[in-house]
C-alpha cells in the first residue's frame, strides 16, 4: 500500500460538492404520474423510422385536419345529456360510461375504406395505453380500444364521432389529440387548450362504480347545490344552510388540485373508494397541508370564523390559488366543503349529522365520567367528551373490495379526529357493515362504530385511585342521525341505517360480533337506583333569564333522600366544559312513589359573560341517595336562540335582470357588538359578498344592500351569516324562484 | 346607529395582537397522552380534604418507607424469568402477563392487619385509572385491582412484594411509586429514576396477543441478536449477515423514542397490531420525518451507503440523539432496523425476502413489459419494474380485529414503496389471508398479494400506439420467499406459506377469490411459441470475463427462424435499469425438434465501466419466430460475486478476557479503490467500529485489527463490510464461542 493510504482515519472525511437532490434514480423507471396539469406533449408528427434522404415525401394525399368542435356548450347535447350544464366552465365536461360527441372538420369527405384517423385522449404526464392515460378511440368497429368510438354522421368535410369511455376510466382532466395515419407516420393536431374537456364519475350509468338507481337521489346528492345541515340538539334541531357552489367557476379545477396537492398517481382516480379516501386525508391540512385548518378554540383572529361561512366556493378557490391550507374550520364546515368536492366530481354525497358523538380517543366503546365519592363529577379526571354533535359524509358506491353487501352509503369523514388509525382521515367506511358490526372491513368502520354505539360508564372513584362502575348509559351516544330529504326542505332520521333499534335482539347480536373484533365495553351493569332525575327540554334565547324543573322520580315504595349536586356549564359543541358557571347542591327529600321538582333560576348575566360560540348550556345533576348508596344522573344540552338576520329580496326575479337584496340585523344587547363579518351568497345568482361593521352598539340596527343579476332560472336561497367574537352563528336566508 | 359604524368595509381589518398558539381548547379536555418521556408528578403527600387549622397530625403511627429495591440485577430472578438478562439497562425490564417481584423496606414489620399500602404504576403525562395510565396494585386478595398483587414473602421490615401486569397492558415505560394510606392522606415516595421499569410484550405468555408456542422460534424471532438476510436471485441466493443489537444499551429507549416522535398515544400502546402499523410507517422518513431515509441513487455522498451498515444499533442510537432521520437505507435496511424495533418491544418477528417481487404502482396483478412491432422492449414505454427481490419483516400476532383464522405471522413492511392505501406504510397483513386471497381484510392485504402473484405481461405495440399481450408469464413474481430457520445458519423456504404451488387447484381459487375483491388481471391468454428460450445460471466474480450460451428450443416438427435481439444490461436491485452495455442481433435457424446455441462473450471491460452497486447484469431475450410471428422472451439477472473480507479472532475466547480481530481484504483490480470504509461488529462483545481508508491501490492488501472484551458466553459472530463508490457490498464474517 502507498504512503498515502498508511494512516486510515476513524471518521470520513466531510463530503464535498452539491448536496445530490432526490430523485428516483435506481428505484423507478420514470416518477409516478400524480398532477393533472402534468402535461407530456405528444408529437404533431410522429415518423415510422427515420425520413429518407431526401426527407419527407408530400403527405398532400392524406386527410388533414382543418378544425375540431367539441361541442361544449351548456346548450348543446353533450352537456345536457351528461347532467353537466351547469358547470360554469368553457370546456367539455361530460361522464364516463356515456357516448358524448364531438365534430371533425377535414380539408376533404372522410373516406372509411382509404382514411385512417384517430381521437387520442390523454392524462397526466407520459401518458401510456397500458396504464389508461393514452386511450386512443378509432370510428370503425374493426378496431376498437378500451373506449368505443362510432361515426354518427358525416356531412361534406365534416365528421361527428360518438366517444363512449369506459365506465371505470380515470376522471379528471384530459386532453383531446385528433392523428390521422399515413403510411409513413402520424400526423396530429397541436395541443389547445380548447380541446380539454373533463371526464366525471356516472351516477346515472349502471356500469359506473358510484351508480344510483333513484332519479330523485340523485338529484339531491349530486345536481343541488344548496343545502342544510343540522346541528344543535337531538331534541333541539337547528339548521344552518350552505352552498355548495359545486358548479362555480374553477370549483372543479380546485376539487382537481387537490388529488395533484396530495400526488395522488393519476391511475387511481378513477376509483371512487381510492378518491374518497385520499380527499378525507386532504381535507384538512393536518399531515399534508391540505385544504382546512381546524380551530375550536374561539380565537379566529387570523382567519374566518367556522360559523361564518356560508359556502365552499370562497374556500375551495383561496385553496387553489394560495396553495395554502384556509383558517378555519369545524365538523360541519369540513363535511360541507367534502360535500362540493364529492358532488363536484360526480359522486353522490350527503351531509349528516350525529347527536352525541362519542369522541373516542381510545378506540374502545366507552366513554368514562369519573365521579367523587360524593357524587360529583370529578372534572380533573374525566378526559373524554361527547360532541353535541359531530357532522360526516356520506357517499355512493359499490364496493367491490369487500364481499358482497357493502356497497350502497359509505361513511366518510375530514374532520381530524384524534385517532382513526393513527393518520387524520377517515373512511370510506360502510354504513351496511356498520349496523351489522361487521367492523373488521377497512375503512375505519370501527371507529365510527363507537362514535354511534359508545356507552357512557359513570364511576366512583375510591380514594386509593380504585374506580367502580355506577351507571352506564347505553342510549346517550348516537342518539339520532340526521340528513336533509331529497327534493325537500325537511329533515330525515336516517338513525335506522345505522343501528337496530335499542333493546332489540337484532342490537344485541350486533353488539356482540362488534366485541369479536375488538370492541372494548363496559361489561358491569350496575343496578338502576330507584330514583330517577328529569331534566325539561328549555327553548331560551340568549341573554334571557330562565328557570330549569329539576324533577326527582322516586320509583319505590320508600322513602328517599337525594344529596344532589345540580351544575350549569357553558360548553363547545365538542362537548368540552369550557366554564361552571353556577351550582346548587340541595338536598331533596322525596316520599315514595312521588315526585318532586327542584326550581332553579338562571339569570342571564350569570352565563353571558361565559358564553362561547353555538351558545350551548350543559346542565348535569348527580347525586347520591342517603339511603341505598345509590348514584344518579341526568344531563341536558341546552342551545340557546340566537338572533336571526332578516334578508330579503326585491326585483323581476327573471333571468339577466337586476335584483337587490338586503341584510338586517338589530343588535338585542345593551353592549356594543365589535369586529362583525356579515357574509351572503346564492346559487346561481350571486358570488360570496362579504361586509365588514367595527362596531354595532346595542339597540341599534344595520341593513346592508347588494345588487346582483340571477344567471339562470329555478328555485334557489340567497343565505347570510353574521359573526363577531361576542355573537356567533346568526344566520338568515330568504327563498326566490327566478323565471325564464 | 352612531357615525363610528356608518362606513364598513369591504375587508375585515388586519388582525393585531400575537398569532395565538394552536391550542386544544374546545375540542379536547386534554391533550391526550402521546410521550412516554412525559411525566405528571403525583404529590408526595395527597391530602383527604384540607388539613385541620392545627395542621396534619404526626403520622408517626403509619408505615414509612425506607427503601425500594427493584430487583433489577441481569442476575436476579425477574430478568432471568422474563427473558431480559441481556438487555443492557440499569432498569428492571419485564414482560406483561407474568409475576415479577420489588422488596420494600418500612420503618417496621407489615401488618396486614392494619397497614394499608399500594404500589402505584403510572405512564405517560395525566395518568388515569380507567385508561390503564395510573395502576395500584394491592398486597391484599380482597382489594384488588386490574393488575394482580400478592405478598411473596417477609422478613422483618421487608415485604417482597408479587406484581402480575395485565397481558394486555401498555408496552413502554413505567414510574413506580410506594403509597402508605392513612386517614388523613396517602403518603408516597417520591419520583426516583431507579424505581423506573419497561415492561414489554410477552410471547411466552398464553395470554398476550403476541404469545407464540414454540420456543426455538421464540428464541430466534425475540432473543437471537445476529441474523441473517437474503439477496442476490432466486437461484443464486446470497446472505448478508446483520447484528440487530435489540439488547445494546440504548436502543430499548430509542424504540420507546420512535413511538414518541410520531406522537402515538399512549394507550394505544398495548395492542400490537397499532403499534407494528404505527411503527411501519415511522420506520422511514417520509410523511413523518421517521428513522431511515431511503436513497437508491448509487450517491450516498452525504450519508452512510446502504450496503455499508453492518446493524441496527448505530442507525437507531443516531436517530433517538439527533433527532434527524438518518441516511441511508434500502429495503434490507428497513428490514432489518424494523426487525431491531419488533424484538427490542418482544414482538416476535424476523426478516424475509421475496424474489422477484412485483413494485406495483397501481394496485392491479400486472407488470407490464412493452415490445415494438420487432420484438425488442420498447425502453420509453415500459414503466413497470420488478424487483430481483425484496425484504420486508413478518411479526406474530392474534388478529382480534377480524375472524378467526388470520392470526400467527403478519406482514408489515417499513420500505416507502409508492402506494400504500395513498402512505408510505404497510400492514400488518395476515400471511393466511394473502394464501388464501382474503384480501379484503386491513392492513394492505391486496398490495402484498400483488407482490407475490402479479403476471408479467409482454405486449406487442402497434403503430397506432394501441397494445396486444403476446405472453403472460404467470410464475416469474414472487418466484420465492426465504427467511433464516430458527436456531440454525440455513435458509427456509416459506413460498408455501404465501401461496399454493403454482397450477394447482388451489391457487386458481384463490386468484378468483382476489379478482372478487377487485385485483385486476391478464385475462388473456396468448399462445405459447413453439421455440423456447433458455438462459444458463452463471457464478461469475466481478472484473471477469465470461460466455453467455443462450439455448434456442424447437418443440415443432418444422424449422423455425427466430429474429433475436440479446440484450445485457446494469441493472439495480429494484429492476431498473442503469444501462444497456451490450447487444446482439442474431438470426438463429433451428431444426425440427433440435437445439441451437447462441455463444455471446461478454469482456469485463464492457461491463465494469458502467456496473453499479449489487453488481447485477440482467440478460434479456426477445425475438420474432419468422415463419408463426410468435414472440419468445427470456430473462435472467446475475449477480456478479464480489470479493470477500477476510476476519479473523484470536485471543482467550473468554468472558472479560481482551481478544482481537482483524479484517483484512486485497483490492483485486488494477485500479485503484478510493474513499472506503469498513464497519465492523459482534453482539455481545463488539460495538460498532469504523475506519476510513482513503484510497486502496490496485492489487494492495490492508489488515485493520481492533481489541475487544466478550461481555457474555455463548456463540455469535463478528461481521464486517468495505464499501466504497467503485465496489459496493463487499463483506466477511467469523463465528466466535466464548466460554466462562
């Protein structure tokens, strides 16, 4: 060995150089295809080996191609027949599985037996036949590729070709080539953008994966853009409208960028199970910097407040174009812009809503309140919460990943929950395997099992740290499951599609095979005290004084003393206590079989300056009977009424005429309302208009006017939302029917 | 309404005041527990109620504490019964399921009579009862709790105290503290990092979900230290020799680490199913800034090459100081440091390798390979590639999450392949339900299937870019998966276990059964060509010539004429390919049922030039029978040997008695080696060593000698690797029996 080398070092030396940057050197032939503005330029002239020496022979024999129609306007059959009038876009968009047209233009009469042409249609970066990125289509049945192609009718120069893709092709957004052959090679049209179009899903083709054999469905979960979605209490209904805005301009593009956002390869999106999953991960921006960011906690100076949205379009198009996750969101405001997304690429979808959401951070069916010895509730060990209500998706398609029996509704969900298997996503999970507790299928069918079937196990808690069971509450979680009716404005309880009805034998059995796979519940069943505590169901609007009946129900023949402890707290939606603002602890003596009501007053100014957004009250009472030792308890969400914004409408109420409509609002506090955002919107007929107000003294009153000119004809709302850190979730939205 | 308000804005006003901090007020009570190096102190003295305006009255008459002693000796009872002498911890190491014991010294004898203690057992920050986070356990059968206690022995002031762990309770760190109830409070003692303990999971145990009833596979998938990988090809299989270091002093905590860095909940922490899916995904970096970075590129510039490591413990103990992912791995790297994590936490596992394993990128059965009109691969077109082979880990478990029948082995796999449900993570997935293509079963079950059972399809492109199969080689994917026979040096073949024999009745209703679940295959079936392809199995050592026969079957009783293109090419280990570095274009004439031989000799220096790391040539052949247009193929990749290090010990071979070992190696070619470095390590009586050598001339020889103390007895080796850019993979190793 040379001097050079006799003295080895036991370090290396630092490295020199440019730092190397990733790349797929070694492990892939050519990166994965993942952004639908990726664009490989096919050739305009594509040679069958190398021209002669004396280069290209004249091709003046062959067909060339003089002009291409695409047939895109919302008047023309295309987008009628395909159900894709209404998007607001200049190019093709039409559904896979259905034969849609487009017209050819050569410099002479097509001649089937001499001339050979092609439309070529290709996605995403190099695309490929194999792969379903390059299809090409031909017009004679000798030669047919994936997607069917026919001449329907030629007249003088003109062709018009019938395209038919496949049923289970990629959607999204593709780029029209038309090639004529010639013998010595291809020659094609040259990339224009005005040869675009976008494929969808095809809710209306039973070959399509997302297929939905009811008109009026299909209607509701794919075509409406204007929705409700409820929220408050299971005995208290609120509705908030939304529009969905999935026809706006750029909407789609923005539900595209999304899949490009998250890189998701190209040749999965065509599978609606694929999509789904990978845009519950995408809706919110944890892991992958995705479209929301969640904010619960009051605190929305640096960004919009969730109840102030009235739509996903403003979303949905800041998203696009900042390429920045938008601030903020909650359940209902992630179910909803999931809802746009899924109805904007064609498959159907629906927002619903669960009262009493076990939040499950445990995976298990249980969710613990830990009580003193004395009966009160021990808010330094009770971890879990129960959310009022918690908003999800829901949508349509076959499943053919699982055995037969689960397709139909899927459960899908983009609100980050703490874990559904350790990522921020959830679904899509089958509401079929969900009420059998066949809960072993993917994906995450298990997690939204507990948050409709937890049960809420009350313990007492020994001073050695020891808990015993006392009470379990088998009925409180999942206590009724909502979504809007199709071609109505009335609520349906859909609580039946995903339960057995409580106490029955079919829920038993359910319950069982949920525990085969994993399911942890409370197995102790502690007996029922004698005495029972009632609750009233209050309607208050906010800044009222109110009393609340305590009812005490003694069941026995004896007599009985309750030391109760009655509590008024002002809670989140999520069921989080975020202040006790009064307690009463009396002792109530009642005789048997008799009942006696404890009165407590509620002043306004005691829960006012505790108040939080949704202004909800939860009011427990637990107690402890003297003589069995016995615990009781009793809970009650109280929403209280906010104030309503008044809109109205006034004009023609004729298509391209001008109207006007105005917001108002009357201020019923005697402070002064700060930093107030009033926001209004309509389908159809106006974009997201926004007015900022620094300061509503109380009493006073504002109105606030737009103009703006219906762009087509139907039934449609115009909806508004006012919102300032005092006062949130104050809405209004006024009905009009726009003639032709 | 006052002046002040009469103007509002378009625009909300600028946000002031600090950006608030994300924050989970509203949503959760608290944040859930995700660190187990988080600690919530539980007080010295708890009160019962407010101390009296005397103050506490003197507690003299209730028991103190002295001393604890954890029994923590690697020579005491509890390591020796749990398995865990060779855990190289100053900590008492136990498993779940099973009794270990603690001796507590009071101030005077126990009396069960009238002393009440506990020993309390808390994890991870806000400890709590109902979560398994906070756990008494009573000297005393009446009073007993989730974990069972007992008192073993006494003797004066001591008690020795019994301690039974759930069999399902979490897996990690523990605080344990002595608790004295009095009236008038608990008294504790106070937090000691000496009374910390990790209990872990437990195979030996029925009750575990990890239990696995056979102790040779005990030994070798928990205990054994030193195993064995497998690469190269399926008939030519090499070994790679690997300390996974599970004991090292260290690595324990740093497995703990990687749980804590991905933020997983703590009381996920018992069920080995979330904890091998958590682990699959932190095991490389991607999405979560995880332990290993993957780099295929041949330029490991700013890191460690892959081929270099020689064990686990450097990677782990690097990544739980700095906190960084590491650099670099390939999928055996991944494998094995995975394999290091399973053990160190007593999950039984070991490493497998699949031959030729399908890296499919769009969750289909097919590879494709694409042909021009000529028969020659269209290099531009064919996207797909197939590993030479693969490695991932395979772990034992029960699968309560779905029906009987899937428990025992389970895939889970740590290598960033493209798709993985949209993550960089996969499984696990149950080994019987790939077999029995049960693939609609959590986690991944469909990618691994297609792993192992994907057709090669070759199709013939037409000019008009659409595409016929021509061949479908239904056996060449997952061709073979090996792993090391438990307590031997051999392989073991376990293809049988992934799939039934190819052709066999079984097989084809299990590909059914996964076409049910939507894997997409070939479904057409080209006739086979009358004229086979044969490549030989060659042993060549690098920087060799040699001769390539390749043998031209006629099975027809007329003459064929085939148009060959014999093509030889650098390929990596993924399949991809670096270079082209020869080919030939022969027309070979055939005889009615006879033979011929195409002789190609390949010269060294064609080759060496452009050879990457793995040193694997891939010979290709295609061609077109003149007189049927039939297409015949053929492919074989061989991995070229290289030169071996030489290691050699000398010294007592006794426990605390220095030894030596040396390495060395001669540079074989005429040039020059430049910036080499050599690892070398042995379980249990070397750590790792390093040296660089800067340059090794043509021809030269180096002899590196280390010192070293064995630290225990028994029988392991000591390995060693040289890797540098120009020569890659090189490695040596020496068995050692270190006696009393």
């Amino acid at each position: 060995m040379s001097d050079r080398d006799a003295t080895p070092s036991d370090v290396p030396p630092p490295p020199t150089g440019p730092r190397p940057k990733a790349t797929s050197r070694g492990r892939t032939t050519v990166p994965v295809a993942s952004d639908n503005s990726d664009i490989t330029d096919v050739p305009e002239f594509e040679f069958f080996g190398l021209p002669g020496p004396r280069g290209l022979p004249p091709l003046t024999e062959y067909l060339d191609i003089l002009e291409v129609d695409m047939m895109r306007k919302p008047n023309e059959s295309n987008k009628i027949q395909h159900h894709t009038m209404y998007y607001n876009s200049d190019h093709l968009v039409v559904r896979r599985g259905q034969e849609f047209q487009v017209k050819v233009t050569f410099n002479r009469p097509y001649d089937s037996a001499r001339d050979k042409f092609a439309l070529e249609f290709v996605i995403g970066s190099s695309p490929q036949f194999s792969k379903g990125t390059y299809i090409p289509v031909f017009p004679t049945k000798e030669r047919q590729s994936s997607w069917e192609g026919r001449v329907v009718s030629t007249s003088g120069n003109e062709v018009t070709m019938g395209i038919t893709p496949e049923a289970n092709c990629i959607v999204g957004k593709y780029h029209m080539y038309v090639a004529v052959a010639t013998p010595f090679g291809i020659r094609r049209t040259r990339r224009d953008t005005s040869r675009n179009l976008y494929i969808l899903f095809n809710p209306w083709v039973a070959a399509d994966a997302v297929y939905l054999d009811d008109e009026t469905e299909r209607e509701e979960c794919v075509m409406t853009e204007i929705g409700i979605i409820y929220h408050g209490a299971y005995d208290d209904v609120s509705e908030r409208n939304w529009n969905y805005g999935q026809f706006n301009y750029g909407v789609l593009d923005a539900c595209l960028y999304i899949m490009d956002k998250a890189a998701m390869p190209i040749t999965n999106r065509g599978d609606p199970i694929k999509v789904t999953r990978k845009a519950s991960a995408m809706l919110n921006s944890r892991d992958d910097e995705g479209v929301l960011v969640g904010n619960w906690s009051g605190d929305y100076t640096y960004g919009v407040a969730p109840t102030s949205w009235t739509g996903s379009t403003d979303i949905l198009l800041t998203y696009a174009s900042s390429k920045m996750p938008v601030c903020y969101a909650q359940c209902w405001v992630y179910a909803a812009v999931f809802n746009t997304f899924l109805r904007c690429l064609g498959i159907p979808a629906r927002v619903v809503t669960n009262y009493y959401s076990a939040h499950d951070n445990d995976g298990n069916l249980k969710t613990d309140i830990i009580l003193d010895e004395n009966g009160r509730i021990d808010r330094n060990r009770t971890k879990d919460s129960i959310w009022n209500y918690h908003c999800w998706n829901e949508c349509y398609m076959s499943r053919p990943d699982l055995p037969p029996g689960f397709g139909g509704w899927q459960v899908v969900d983009a609100t980050p929950q703490e874990t559904s298997d350790g990522m921020y996503r959830c679904g899509p999970a089958s509401v079929q395997a969900i009420k059998h507790g066949q809960i072993c299928f993917p994906f995450d069918a298990a997690f939204v099992f507990a948050e409709v079937n937890s049960d809420v196990v009350f313990y007492s808690r020994r001073r050695d740290g020891t808990m015993d069971p006392v009470k379990v509450n088998r009925t409180h979680v999942g206590r009724m499951v909502l979504t809007k009716t199709p071609g109505e404005l009335t609520r349906r309880d859909i609580t039946d599609q995903y339960k057995f009805s409580e106490g029955s034998a079919e829920e038993r059995t359910v319950l069982e095979k949920a525990e085969e796979f994993g399911c942890k519940r409370e197995k102790s069943d502690p007996t029922l005290a004698d005495v029972d505590v009632v609750l009233p169901t209050l309607e208050i609007s906010v800044g009222n004084d109110f009393e609340l009946n305590v009812e005490f129900v003694n069941r026995s023949d004896q007599e009985r003393t309750v030391d109760a402890y009655i509590s008024g707290n002002v809670v989140y939606y999520t069921g989080v206590t975020s202040s006790e603002f009064m307690f009463n602890t009396p002792t109530v003596e009642i005789k048997p079989n008799k009942t006696v009501k404890e009165l407590v007053e509620v002043e306004s100014k005691i829960y006012m300056r505790d108040l939080v957004e949704q202004a909800n009250l939860h009011f427990i009472v637990t107690g402890k009977v003297k003589e069995t030792g016995q615990i009781v308890t009793a809970m009650k969400v109280v929403t209280l009424r906010n104030p309503k914004l008044t809109v109205e409408v006034s004009g023609g109420e004729k298509v391209n005429e001008e109207m006007m409509a105005s917001v108002q609002f009357t201020n019923p506090f005697t402070f002064s309302l700060e930093g107030v955002s009033i926001r209004m919107e309509g389908p159809g007929i106006m974009s997201p208009k926004f007015k900022y107000y620094s300061l509503i003294p109380g009493g006073s009153s504002l109105t606030w006017t737009e103009f703006f000119t219906p762009q087509r004809t139907g039934t449609t709302r115009v909806i508004a939302t006012l919102d300032c850190p005092a006062l949130r979730q104050v809405s209004g939205q006024v009905s009009i029917t726009i003639k032709p």
